[in-house]
C-alpha cells in the first residue's frame, strides 16, 4: 500500500467513524387525518427513538404503493375502512403481520386473513332514539323492519360505505333473500328519503321528523363535546344496546398492514405493536372516540361515554367481501330512490 493510498484510508475511515448514526425510521402511509394520528406517532417517536415519515393522502393509498412496486418505501399501510385495508390486501400489496403481541390482543373476526391486516380500533353502527319519545334501551338491527317504526326512521344513504358495511354484515348473518326483504322493510319505515350524514339523523330526530336512526358512535361522541347547535342534537337521543338478534354489535375498524417491501419491516411491527399498548390506545382512540381492541383499555372516552360493546362474530374479511352483493341489493330494493 502507497503512502498515498494509507492515507486517503485513514481518511475515509475517519469520516464514516465521525458520522453520526443513522436515525431508526419507519415509513407511514394512511388515510386518517394529520390531527388524530400525529399524537400517537409523536408518544411512539418519543418512547421508542424511531422517527415516522407519514405520509398524508385524502385516497389512492392502495393505487399509490401498486404504481412504486418494489421499490415502494411504504413500511406500514393505515386505514379507516374495513373494505379499503381488505382491497389492498387482495392486490397483493401486504404481507402477515406476525407477531405474538397481535395475536393475544385482536380477536381472530377483527384480522384479515392470514393476518395480513389487523384492527387498531372499533367504531359501532347501532341505533339512536329520541330521548323523549322512545323508551326502550336495546335494540336488535331486525328489529328496525318492525312496522312500528313506519314513518319514524331516517338513516343516510344505503350505498354509503358504513351502511353497505352493516347490509353486508346482514347478509352474512341471513343470506340474500331475507338481506333484499329487510331493506324493503327498511325503506317502507323511512321518514325521509335516505341521505344526509350521520348527524343529521339527530337533528332530525331533534326536530320530530324521525324518532330512530342509525350512527356511527363516533359521531355521538363528537357532538357531546360541541359546542354548537349540535350539542342540543346529542342532547335529543338515547343510545341502545345494538345487536344482531343471534349475534353481537356491528363495527368497522381503523386497520393496519405492513406494505409487501417493507424496507423497514422489524420497525413496522414496532409501530403496530406499540399502537396497541395501553398508552397509545388510550391516545389513538380517545381522539376520535372510538373504542380499543385492546380489551385491557377499560377507561377509554367511548368506552365511558356508550359503555363497552361486543363486536360481532362474524368476520370482518367476510363483511368486506360482501360488500359488492350488499350493494347491489341496496339497488334491487330500491333503497335510495
């Protein structure tokens, strides 16, 4: 070795020791708004020294890591609908997330198969009344075909992805043909023709144009800390116990998956196992009220607000693939017309 040459090694050997480590990072790619994530990704940095680069799209999350393929940098794919972490799964776009900690925490009916996506939290679809005029404390979805309610029930749009979700979970409970017979039903009962958000169905029910609708929890628990005219809506209902008649509550989830080229696979498990530890459950879940999958979480805000609730047996995969044939007989029967 030249003299020359000793000393441009010596160099180089100098520079990589004075280089600072590289920081430990995982790449986060989600639909969920900045505001209720970023608290949650901010306690994980925190405790755990590893930085998230989340990235923030409104859709396109599954389409977006198709078109990067193998050299995607997603690590972790996070969602908010049941049926958009099962699509990504079919395109092939994750890989099981194996790990002991998900395995003692999610129940089987709340994984994809395979474990190729799992829950991080739950929101219901169950029923709310009038406060005044409804006296009944529990409810099952069946139920809402009772003639009883003709002209007293209001409810968003049929195509609506929560409710397809709930047709789809109706389906799988009862096949095609009483699924097509209870949304006739349901129709026959309405107030209004179906449309609107969530929360209008309150309002509605505030105003005496309806006395029974259907509404994700969330919403309830967003409108009791309002502080606008929608505070008077949460003050008009009641909320009912909500059950399928052989079965438990319909929910949907905010799920998680890691990408299929995950180049940081080791930290993507990190981040999906710490986000269903007590801490960050209580901060992920409690922004948005929505309720744990961790079932040690006992004091969480929906929790405290609606009381705990037992998420039905069926699995989610299956709702999800339903989906398609929900929707259709929500055409058949005319529902939204």
């Amino acid at each position: 070795m030249t003299i020359r040459t000793a000393l441009a090694a010596t160099a180089l050997a100098s520079c990589l020791l004075a280089a600072p480590a590289l920081a430990q990072s995982v790449n986060l790619y989600t639909t969920r708004e900045p505001a209720l994530l970023n608290p949650v990704i901010e306690a994980f940095t925190k405790d755990t020294g590893i930085k998230v680069n989340a990235v923030f799209l409104k859709d396109g999350l599954q389409q977006r890591i198709q078109a990067e393929g193998a050299n995607s940098p997603a690590d972790v794919m996070l969602v908010v609908d049941v049926g958009e972490i099962q699509a990504a799964a079919d395109a092939g776009v994750t890989q099981p997330v194996k790990s002991a900690l998900v395995d003692k925490i999610v129940p089987a009916q709340l994984r994809g198969a395979g474990d190729n996506w799992i829950t991080l939290t739950k929101r219901a679809r169950i029923v709310i009344v009038s406060k005044d005029r409804v006296k009944q404390d529990a409810i099952t979805y069946e139920d809402l075909a009772d003639p009883k309610w003709k002209g007293k029930f209001c409810i968003r749009s049929g195509q609506h992805p929560y409710n397809t979700a709930l047709f789809s979970a109706y389906l799988g409970h009862h096949g095609a043909e009483k699924t097509e017979a209870y949304l006739k039903a349901l129709k026959a009962n309405t107030a209004r023709k179906p449309g609107g958000g969530d929360r209008d169905v309150a309002r509605d029910i505030l105003s005496g144009q309806c006395d029974i609708a259907i509404i994700n929890t969330y919403y309830i628990g967003l409108m009791s800390k309002a502080t606008n005219e929608q505070k008077g809506w949460y003050e008009a209902i009641k909320p009912l116990k909500t059950t399928f008649a052989n079965g438990g509550t319909h929910v949907n989830v905010s799920a998680a998956a890691i990408a299929k080229h995950a180049p940081n696979k080791e930290n993507a498990v990190k981040l999906i196992e710490y986000m269903l530890g007590e801490k960050a459950q209580h901060i992920y879940a409690d922004g948005n009220f929505e309720f744990p999958v961790n079932a040690d979480v006992k004091e969480a805000a929906a929790v405290k607000l609606l009381g705990a609730v037992t998420p039905d047996k069926l699995p989610l995969a299956d709702i999800a693939k339903n989906r398609k044939a929900a929707s259709e007989l929500v055409d058949k029967a005319g529902f939204d017309n």
